[in-house]
C-alpha cells in the first residue's frame, strides 16, 4: 500500500506541479491557447492563486512525507487537491466544458482522495 501510495503523490504532484507552474508563469492568452480556457471567464489574479495552491500542493505531496518533518501535511495536500477538482468540475460544468474535462477531474479525484485516505488511516508516515 505504501508503494501503491508513493507511486500515486509523485504522479499528483507532477501534474498538479506542471499545471500551477504553467498558470504562475504563462500569460492568459498563452493559457487559453494551451486548452485552459477557463482563463477567459477567470480573473487573472485567482489563475494566479491557483497556481500557487497547486505548486504548493505538489510540494506538500511529496516533500512532508519524504522529509517525515510534519508529515501530516501530505495528506492535507492531497484533500487541497480533492478540494480543487470538485471546484474544476463546477467551474468546467458552468462553461459547458463537461464532456472534455470530466474523465481526468474524476480520475485526479479520485486519485487525491485515495492518497488523502491512505496517509491519514491506512499507512500514515510517522513524524520523525
């Protein structure tokens, strides 16, 4: 389970990673070019903070668990990460953009809850 649980935080924080990089560092027209369209309806400052949670959360995915210095925030990440998605879908439904994003904001869902479950119950990393 630990390795299931590893495997999982580095893809996480891989795509959650590139994604914020791409939304702190992007301009919104490159964005929107890039297939998050989104931007178009979102004012620039809340891309930019979302990019930020979700560097953020990529860090707090592996570096916690790894260091094993609060490693309780792992699976707080992780719960950030299933907070986001549930947003995305919202976001996404109310620009008629379901049919698209669905499958992969389900799969990084279900994805962020697995890891979030399974530091807080099922193979917790204990502190140093």
């Amino acid at each position: 389970m630990s390795i299931a649980l590893w495997v999982v935080q580095v893809l996480l924080a891989i795509a959650f990673g590139m994604a914020g990089f791409m939304k702190l560092s992007l301009p919104m027209d490159a964005l929107a070019a890039n297939g998050m369209t989104f931007v178009a309806h979102t004012p620039e400052w809340l891309v930019r903070f979302i990019g930020i949670a979700e560097v953020a959360g990529a860090l707090g995915m592996i570096l916690p668990a790894a260091t094993r210095i609060l490693p309780f925030l792992t699976p707080l990440a992780a719960l950030g990460f299933a907070i986001i998605q549930v947003l995305a879908i919202g976001v996404h439904a109310s620009l008629g953009e379901t049919a698209a994003t669905l499958p992969i904001n389900l799969i990084l869902l279900a994805l962020s809850v697995f890891v979030a479950w399974g530091r807080w119950k099922k193979a917790p990393i204990a502190p140093r």
